[in-house]
C-alpha cells in the first residue's frame, strides 16, 4: 500500500490562529507551525514542526503516513539529547532509542516519533554536562542525577498529549517498555490501545546496559569492549536490548 500523507493546508489552518482554552503562560498550548517531508536513512516521514506558547520551544513530530483520525497509531516519545542523539555520546544510549524507533516506524505503514526539546527546557544542556563533569570527578550517580532531577515529567506528557491532538490521531500504541507512562498520557487525554515493546538492537553503544542489567541480576557478560561510562538516567524508559534475559529485564534499574 503507497505512503499516504498528511493533509497540510488542512492541519496548517486549523492550527494557525489555535489556542486552547485557557491557554496562556499557565497553561501549554502548542501549535503547528509547518510541515515538510523529511527522507531518512530510516524511511520516508513527513516533519512537522510545532510551537509552544509557554517558551517558544519548537518540538518535533517525524510522522510516517496520514496519522489523521487514525486509529492504533504507533507513537514513540523520545525527549531530546543533544550529546546522544547528534554526537553519539556513549554515556547515554539516547541515540540508540532514536533510532530503534525511526527504523521500527519507517517500516509501518503509519506511525510517529514525538521529538520533545526537553534538554533546554527543564535543566537544560549547560546543567546536564555540569552533572556528567561531577561524574568524572568521582561523584556518584545519585549526586550528580541531582543536578538533573529538576525535569517536570507532567510538562513533557502533556505537550505530547496536545501534539497528538493537533495531528488528530484518534488512538496510540505506544513504544515503551515503561507502563507507568500508558497511564500519564491517558491523565492527559490520550486514548491508548496498546503497548508496543520498545527494543534495542545490541551493540557496543548499550552494552552498558546489559552491564547494568547483568550485575544487578547477577549475569556475565562479555565486557572486553566496553567504553561506556556510568549512566545518568536520561530518557525515560528502562532499555530494553535484544538478547537479554527475562531475569534481566526485569531487573531494577537504577
Ligand atoms: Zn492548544
Ligand atoms: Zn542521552
């Protein structure tokens, strides 16, 4: 079946004059702004752009196919890092989560990745660096998580509730491993059909994952490889890496 695509005058003049009621500096409101098609090394996408009247933070939907009043829609939440997603950083496995996505909904028919610019908005980039420099100095994770514990969660939710709703998508599958989240976005308004579990392929940017997940439940394996440092706890979700156990699925993450 060929690619639909969105309906662009459409979404563009329902949503150029929007503004939620009681929208103001209280309450989030985002709009889109434009719409374009984005060819990915991951698949053909349209990329929608949206503003927010709370900061002016422009977010990101990479939506593959006409998403409007669809039904089922497979949705990916990914907030943004910088460090992970366009330089590869191995102290997070953010670009790993990125891209699962992309190529899990690249090959669907219909499907979206909310790109949420949550770095500079909660503690910011500047902060996030400062807490990985604590790290190499010898302070433990939960000291530095500190300088990264500001992040309002609720924001994050419900601008991805609203971005749903501007692309009109009637129902979501959402790709996590993390089923706290399907009760987030119903709080917000978000009708949920599904999970879908979101997997990593391994390779040596995770494997500090499977070290994590190994040591917690008491697994080996095969570190010769390794570069990764200790993990400051970026997107939300608990990875999961093709290959692990149950046991280590399972276990705590921290
Ligand atoms: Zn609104
Ligand atoms: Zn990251």
């Amino acid at each position: 079946m060929a690619l639909t695509s969105l309906p662009i005058e459409t979404l563009l003049s329902e949503n150029e004059n929007h503004c939620c009621e009681g929208c103001g500096p209280d309450n989030i409101c985002v709009k889109i702004i434009s719409i374009a098609d984005l060819p990915t090394r991951f698949g053909d996408f349209q990329i929608v752009a949206f503003e927010n009247n709370k900061d002016g933070k422009e977010h990101i939907a990479i939506v593959r196919g006409d998403v409007t009043d669809g039904e089922d829609i497979p949705v990916r939440l990914h907030s943004e890092c910088l460090t992970g997603d366009a330089l590869g950083s191995l102290r997070c496995d953010c670009r790993d989560q990125l891209e699962a996505a992309l190529t899990a909904i690249g090959q669907e028919e219909k499907g979206i990745v909310l790109y949420l610019r949550q770095e500079g908005r909660g503690i910011g980039l500047g902060n996030k660096i400062r807490a990985y420099a604590l790290q190499d100095y010898g302070m433990d994770t939960v000291e530095a998580n500190l300088a990264l514990g500001f992040r309002d969660d609720e924001r994050d939710y419900a601008v991805a509730a609203h971005m749903l709703q501007s692309l009109k998508v009637q129902s979501v599958q959402l790709m996590t491993n993390n089923p706290r989240k399907l009760d987030e976005l119903t709080r917000y308004g978000v009708r949920i059909s599904g999970r879908i579990p979101h997997i990593l392929p391994p390779n040596p940017h995770n494997e500090f994952y499977l070290r994590t997940k190994a040591e917690k439940s008491g697994h080996l394996i095969d570190l010769k490889d390794f570069k990764g440092k200790v993990h400051l706890s970026e997107q939300h979700d608990r990875p999961v890496v093709k290959g692990m156990t149950e046991q280590q699925i399972k276990a705590p993450y921290e």
